[in-house]
C-alpha cells in the first residue's frame, strides 16, 4: 500500500487545520464585506463568528473541520491583544487625566450587568 | 545589517519579544495563582516600560505587533464554533438565556456610557468604554467602530473582568442565585473570559453558559453600542467621531 493513497496522520491533520484556518479567515472577510456593503456599524468579524456559528448549524460545515484551528485560535487569543494593548502607551496622559470616570464607569457597569442578568435568567427560569 | 533588512528584522524582534513576554507573565501567574497578576495586563505593562526604556515608538513595535493582531480577526471568528455548540446545548432555556443577555447588554452599554458622563469623561472615552461588557478581541473591534480607542477598551474590559471574577461570586451568593444556568451567564457577560475561568472552577453547567455568554453578549452588544453612541451624539452629550490618523 502506497504512503500517498494514505497519507500519514500527521499530515492529514495539518491539512485539515489548514483547510479549517482558511475557513475561517475566508468568514472574516466575508463579514468584512457584508458590514461594508450593508454600511452596519458591526465589526466584520462579529458577523463572521454569526455566519460560522449559522453554517455549523446547517451543516454545511463540520466541526471536525474548523475544531483545530478553531480551538489553536481561542487558547492563544489573549496573545494576540497584546499588540494593540501596547498601544496605551500613546494615551498615557488621557489615563492620567481620566482614569476617576474610566475607573467609575467599570465598576458601575460590571456589576450592574452581573446583577441584571443573574436575577433575569433566575427570575425566567422561575417561570418556564 | 543591509538597510533593506533592517525593517524585517525590527518586526521580527517585536513579535518575539511580545510572544517571551507573555509566556513569562504566564509562568509569574501561574507560580504566584493571583487573579490580579492578570498575563495580558502584565505583559502590556512590561512591554510599554521596556519599549520607553529603549525609546521605541508604538508605530516601529506595531510593524510586528500587527502580524499578531491581525489574527484577532480570525480568532473571534472562531468563537462561532463554541457559540454553536453551547446553543445547542443549552436548549429549552434558549429563550431565556437570550432575554436576559439582551437586558444585559442594555444595561452594560447605558451604565458605562452614562457613569462616564456623570464623571465628567470626554466623548473618546465615553466611546471607548461604550463597548465595556464583551469579551476583549470584540470590544476593540466595537471600539473602533464607534470611534472610541481600542487599547483603551481591551484595558478596561481586561480590568472590569479580574473586579468580576473576584467580587462576582459573594455577590451572587448574597443575592440567593441558585440556578447554574444564571451564575454561568450572569458571570460570562460582567466577566468575560477572567469570569469564564473562575466559572470552570464552580463545574460544566457554569462554564459553558458563562462560555455562551461572552458570544451572545458579543452580538447584542455590537448593535447596542453603535445605537447608543449614536444616540448619545445626536443628543449632543458627547462629541461628533473623530477619525484617528493612525
């Protein structure tokens, strides 16, 4: 039996992580296109996780495809807002300067969210 | 070194320092198991101190810094995939689910906005916070498109989800919160991913709803910000968008 008609494990994997990290990639500038297009003010790749999330459901892909690259992509994201976090250092003083209502603003909306959603979902399942 | 290469070999170097520094925030978390030593935020800071210590500007760091971030893109693309998967999950509790995340994210966009402006903040701020209550990758990418400075919203969304992992848990204790399904989700949308980590510890049911959270969160809140930043600018509360240069 040839290696070719049956390609080591480890190279099948890799095509498919390539083949699920084009995927991908080919969904964010798809939402890139459709925001533009449509003029919404919705980041490109929000509609592209939309349009992800709506093609597994159809099964018109797999998640077997998308799962490597998916999950490489989840677990080194924090990684990759880095970069723009750095940028900070070009506000600096705006930080120094309103860092009270930036500090307020957080606390206030964090846990109001966290309130607001537990009582809703407690109080709703209350009543299915 | 030949001049031509000289830009190669900056970015180089810039994506290989981001890429020791964080793992070695990472290590510094993991030996010292604090909350606050956050790896992003301690990773961001290290870089800024050595990057004014050596007198490198932002724009020379970004030309390998951006190769990085341009995957944020693909990344929360990416998130589709748990999204669909905890849909499917979470069943008949669907509708409620997607009731109070939508009250969540009205509540998360109108608070930040509005707390800001009583504190006297500037439009650009009150911009970059408008987008506070969604996961860090999707709340830049709200924040530039509603005119506010993405840097400032991942330090913010970074720093609200430490105060909510930490303060979360008594609070919905005091509050008598006995459904896994609302600790889950109420600790996703104030928390994001630090909350979703501190939910993994309570069990499945808590992590995969605090999981589902931070996607639905990401959509509601991406149509809410603009609606109320809009609102806010026709009110004149706050200032027309200004278009950055760089």
């Amino acid at each position: 039996m040839s290696a070719s008609a049956h390609p080591p494990t480890r190279v099948r994997s890799l095509l498919r992580f390539a083949a699920g990290l084009a995927v991908i990639v080919a969904l964010m500038f798809v939402g890139d296109a459709i925001t533009a297009a449509a003029r919404l003010p919705l980041p490109g790749s929000v509609v592209g996780m939309l349009l992800l999330a709506a093609a597994l459901r159809m099964r018109w892909i797999s998640p077997a495809l998308v799962q490597p690259a998916a999950e490489m992509l989840i677990r080194n994201m924090a990684l990759l807002f880095v970069p723009a976090g750095v940028g900070l250092m070009l506000y600096l003083p705006l930080l120094r300067r309103e860092w009270v209502p930036i500090v307020a603003a957080s606390v206030a909306s964090t846990f109001a969210v966290l309130v607001v959603v537990a009582w809703t979902q407690q109080r709703l399942e209350r009543d299915d | 070194m030949t001049e031509p290469l000289r830009p190669l070999a900056l970015a180089t170097l810039a994506i290989a320092a981001t890429l020791a520094v964080y793992a070695a925030a990472r290590v510094v978390q993991r030996r010292t198991g604090s909350v606050l030593l956050h790896p992003v935020l301690v990773a961001i800071v290290t870089l800024i101190l050595a990057l004014r210590g050596m007198g490198i500007g932002y724009a020379e760091y970004q030309r390998g810094g951006r190769l990085l971030g341009f995957w944020l893109g693909p990344a929360v693309v990416a998130l589709g995939l748990p999204l669909y998967r905890q849909m499917e999950e979470i069943g008949r509790r669907r509708r409620a689910v997607l009731l109070s995340l939508l009250a969540g994210s009205a509540v998360g966009v109108v608070t930040a906005t509005g707390t800001a402006l009583l504190f006297g903040a500037s439009s650009q701020v009150v911009r970059s916070l408008a987008s506070r209550s969604v996961t860090t990758p999707i709340a830049m990418a709200i924040s530039a498109r509603v005119g506010g400075l993405p840097p400032l919203s991942a330090a913010v969304v970074i720093l609200s989800g430490i105060l909510g992992a930490v303060a979360g848990p008594p609070l919905l204790r005091v509050m008598d919160i006995r459904s896994r399904t609302a600790w889950g989700i109420a600790m996703g949308a104030s928390a994001h991913g630090v909350g979703t980590a501190r939910a993994a510890e309570e069990g499945d049911t808590e992590a995969a709803s605090s999981g589902l959270a931070i996607g639905i969160m990401g959509v509601f809140t991406a149509v809410m910000a603009p609606l109320v930043i809009w609102a806010l600018a026709e009110l004149e509360w706050i200032g027309p968008m200004v278009f950055a240069s760089g």
